[in-house]
C-alpha cells in the first residue's frame, strides 16, 4: 500500500473514531436526563476484588529486582547456563 493511501485510510478512521468519541462525551456531559440519580456503587464483595486485583497488578512493580533476580536464577538453573 502506498503512503498517501495508507494516510488516507488513517485519516478516515480517525474521523470515525472521532465521531464515535463526540457521541460518548456527548452522552457523558451534554445529554443528562431529569433529577439527580444517586452514585453508582459496587457490593462490598466486588470492591475487595478489585483492590486485590489492583494490588495484584501494582506489587509487583515494587519488588521488581527480587523478581527479576529470581526469574534469571530459574534461567540458570534451568538452561545450566
């Protein structure tokens, strides 16, 4: 494909997209409907979940170099390298 194509095509998706994307804020902001509505809220039980998944996906960045190290030590151990 050739680059003023390849743009062309680009440029069309990203008008789509970006019509899409006026849609949604549209609807978020602009589009409200009558009376307040109350906060939504999750279960307690669904809360914990997802702090643990949130934890599960941030503590490890803390203990990056102990894993690292371990992960190169399986290597060795491993490949006998």
């Amino acid at each position: 494909m050739n680059p003023r194509r390849a743009a062309a095509v680009g440029i069309l998706f990203l008008a789509i997209a970006a019509f899409y994307y006026a849609r949604v804020l549209r609807a978020m902001i602009i589009d409200t409907e009558e009376g307040e509505q109350p906060a939504w809220t999750l279960p307690l039980s669904d809360r914990i979940a997802v702090v643990g998944f949130a934890l599960a996906n941030v503590l490890p960045l803390l203990f990056w170099n102990r894993i690292d190290e371990w992960a190169k030590a399986s290597l060795t151990l491993y490949a006998g390298l």
